[in-house]
C-alpha cells in the first residue's frame, strides 16, 4: 500500500513529463530499466573536485519541512489536490522544531558511517528553512519556530567534518509567481507572460545566492528540473553562477544538462551505471519526510543489501531520514543508520577507498576493489551451505585469503588447473562458520598484482 504512495506521485506526474518519466520506466527491448541513469551530466567534469564524491560512498538524505507536521506527503500532498493549499499551510503552527538538536544529527550522520548530508533548503512547497528575504514562506518569520533551523545544522555538519549538501527545489508551488500551483490549477504559461517569469526567476536565483553566501556548500542538490526547459530554468547561467568563486563544488544532475553526477532515485540500478559519478537516493521507508503511518521500513540487512549493492556498481547511497517537525528523529530512523555505521565501520577497508567490483561471472555476489586493484572484497550475504565459497576466472596467484573486520585467515583449494593452459582454475575459500557477521560477511582476496581477470580472449580489467 505504501509503495503505492511513491508510484502515485510519480503517476501524477507521468502523463506530464513522460520524457522524464522515461529515465524511470524506459523499455529497451525485454530490458526494463526503473530508474533515471539517462539524465545527461557534463562531459567535461572536474575529476579532481568529484575525489571526495566518488569515495563518501554514503550520504544522508534529509527532508525535514512542514509536511512532518500531519505526516503528510511532502508538497504532492496539496500539489495532487488530496488537501487544500490553505489547509496545507496550517502546518506552520505545528512546526516547532522545539526539540530539535542540531549536533545530536550531525553526530548520527558521522555515525552511519556517511560522509556527508543533504538538506531540503526548500523543498517544492516553496518552505524555506533559513531566514530568506525572498518569498513569503520561511521558518522565522512564518511557523512556529521561529528560527532558522538551517544554519544550526550546517554548523554541526562542518563540526563534524561532513561535507554539506544542499538541496534546493526549482519549482515554488507556493509563489505566485510561479507557472504551476497543483496538479489541476497553472498560474500561467511562461510565453503568455515572460515578465513574471523573470521576476521569479529573480526570486529563486535571490535565494540561490543567500545559500551560496552563507553557507558554500559543497554541492547543490536540484530537484524539480522537469517542469520546465533548461533554457526556461537558464540551467547554464545557474550553474555559472554558484561555481564563481566556488569552482569545486558539485552539482547534481537534475539542473539539467548541468550536473556533475547522475540521480537514479528509488529503483536500485540492475545494470552498472555507465556514469563515472552516480548516486542512489532511497527512503528507508516509502516516504522522503516524516509519516506516523508508514510503517514499511526496510530491515537493517535490506538497507545494507542496498548499501552494498551501489558501492559494487561503483555508485553512492544517498539514504533518506524525515525528521518530525519538533525536531526529533524516530528511534527506527536512528536505529537504522547506527546500525548500517556499525557494519561500515567493521567493513571500513571494503567500503572506502574501494572501486567498483566485477563482473558477477567471476563471483556470484557483490565485490569492490581496492584502489591498486590488488585486493578483492567478496560480499557472502548467505552462509554458504558446504562451509566453502566460489572464485571463478582469477590469473593472479591470491596470496591470503581473510575475513575483514575479523582477521582469520582462510584456506583455500583450486580445483581444474591443468599446468599447460592459461584457464586459472576454479578457487574454493573456507568460510567457518564463526566468523559469519549478522548481515555481510566480507573475504579480502590479496593478489599477486593488480587483478588479471581470465576469459578467453585472456582480456585484463
Ligand atoms: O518530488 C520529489 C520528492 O518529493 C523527493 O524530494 C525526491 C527526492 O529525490 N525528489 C522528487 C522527485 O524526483
């Protein structure tokens, strides 16, 4: 039932924005792709400033907003008519952020083993978090708060050594002078007039700047992209822009054309991203903000089966918290990302600083690489049922085989090498049943050299 909140909002959309919509359903013959690795991201990104990016591996996801209030879907709740807008906005009242603990998040972010967070600034209701001069809808001047609640965690983020990401919605439902309001209700069109198109894109680009000047994060986060052209939004002039004086910072993908990395969101990806910069977002339930009744939490092993599964694929997880609107995280929430740091932190050599692994021909599950490419992580999700797992196609000698986080070196037999051809042989590794973890169990494979993977054309990684 829940899942069919997220499919519902994206329903809406559907008949819309089917181009967009593409990215998420695309049909290439019996292939069924589910989410949007299509978005087009700029060739000529700077490696140098994706470095810290490309090695997070995990961030936090924060949407925190006036939706928490009714625990209601954030913005699409008004936007698909399921309450009034007035009705929507009597959340101001209820937002108090009176409990909220701005370095008690920031300590849980660095304890999910994540290396940096993304915050809703301003998510599609056009609630802003910080104290803007722009608009007429903010958390000082506007809710029960009273204050601005953005600053506080941006501090404690940097205190904490977390790189900071702010998410930012192009489209404000709430202003007027923007083109749409809800699904059924459009202000106006751009072309019938441009004049207050202008003055909105002032508004927002007024915004961008105060977030830019206060707080230089190290990356933008857009979202809402496809309710209009590039050209509409002046993608190219926004990107400019914030990257003036602040050449390293990173932009997603969705200021289209525009972006640095690319935004899959929800459906895992099946197939590795061709994208060199990719980063998953996900719920931990069925909804990005706050909702009492949504009760679908994925389990702390499927949160790491998702975890494991984009670092494999070369990719980040950006995994979702909603915060309540006091201010105070729900213990499953908490729950959750200790327990995925835990795991992290025992698994840190074969997370971090870690590539993509290879193909699953080679080996039935998840693998990284280590940088020098001379050490192999293997990913047992299962006990296996012989005590033994399987290692398929490897030239190189493997010097030791041994438990990460734990140490025990294991045994090993090869099985089908004959001294006169090249075939390497099939490897089986004794995993004991003792040193088996609750949710991976993770076998480091140090080579001779870097990884010569065997096939018969002999091809090398
Ligand atoms: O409409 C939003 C949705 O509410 C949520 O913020 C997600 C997060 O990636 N982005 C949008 C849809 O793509």
């Amino acid at each position: 039932m829940i899942v069919f909140r997220i499919l519902e909002t994206k329903n809406k959309m559907k008949h819309k924005f089917s181009s967009l919509l593409l990215g998420f359903m695309c049909f290439s013959g019996t292939i069924v792709k589910s989410q949007d690795t299509t978005a087009k991201i700029l060739k000529d990104t700077d490696h140098e400033k994706m470095v810290w990016f490309k090695e997070a591996k995990l961030g936090i996801f924060i949407h925190w907003g006036l939706y928490a209030v009714d625990g209601i879907s954030e913005s699409w709740s008004f936007y698909n008519e399921y309450l009034s807008h007035e009705d929507y906005l009597k959340q101001l009242s209820g937002f108090t952020a009176a409990n909220f603990k701005p370095k008690e998040w920031a300590k849980l972010i660095k304890d999910s083993g994540a290396k940096y967070s993304v915050i809703t600034s301003k998510h599609h209701d056009g609630f802003a978090l910080w104290n803007t001069n722009y608009g007429h809808l903010n958390a000082v001047s506007h809710a029960a708060a009273k204050k601005d609640v953005l600053s506080p965690l941006i501090d404690a983020l940097k205190e904490k050594e977390l790189k900071v990401g702010i998410y930012f919605s192009l489209p404000d439902w709430s202003s007027d002078l923007y083109t749409h309001f809800t699904t059924s209700k459009r202000r106006y069109a751009i072309e019938q007039d441009p004049q207050r198109w202008q003055q909105y894109l002032n508004y927002m680009n007024g915004q961008l700047l105060e977030l830019k000047n206060n707080y230089t994060p190290d990356l933008w986060w857009f979202d809402g992209d496809w309710e209009h052209p590039p050209e509409a939004w002046e993608s190219t002039k926004i990107r400019t822009s914030l990257l003036k004086g602040a050449p390293n910072t990173i932009i997603n993908s969705r200021l289209t054309g525009q972006g640095d990395y690319q935004t899959p969101e929800i459906g895992v990806p099946v197939y590795r991203p061709e994208a060199k910069y990719w980063e998953l977002c996900m719920t931990l339930n069925d909804s990005w903000g706050y909702q009492q009744t949504d009760n679908n939490y994925k389990t702390s092993q499927q949160v790491i089966d998702i975890f494991v599964d984009c670092i494999s694929k070369g990719g980040n997880l950006l995994l979702d918290i909603g915060p309540k609107a006091d201010g105070s995280i729900d213990p499953i929430q908490k729950e959750r990302l200790l327990e995925l740091g835990s795991w992290i932190r025992k698994h840190h050599k074969a997370v971090y600083e870690t590539e993509k692994g290879i193909p699953y021909e080679h080996f039935y599950g998840p693998t990284t690489l280590s940088k020098d490419k001379q050490t192999l992580f293997l990913f047992v999700r299962d006990i296996p049922k012989d005590g033994k797992i399987v290692v398929k196609g490897i030239s190189n000698t493997i010097h030791r085989a041994y438990v990460v986080g734990n140490g025990s070196i294991l045994s090993q037999n090869k099985i089908a090498k004959l001294y006169w051809n090249k075939y390497p042989g099939i490897s089986y590794i004794d995993l004991p049943k003792e040193t088996i973890d609750t949710y991976y169990t993770v076998v480091a494979l140090v080579l001779d050299g870097p990884i010569e993977l065997y096939s018969e054309l002999n091809g090398v990684l």
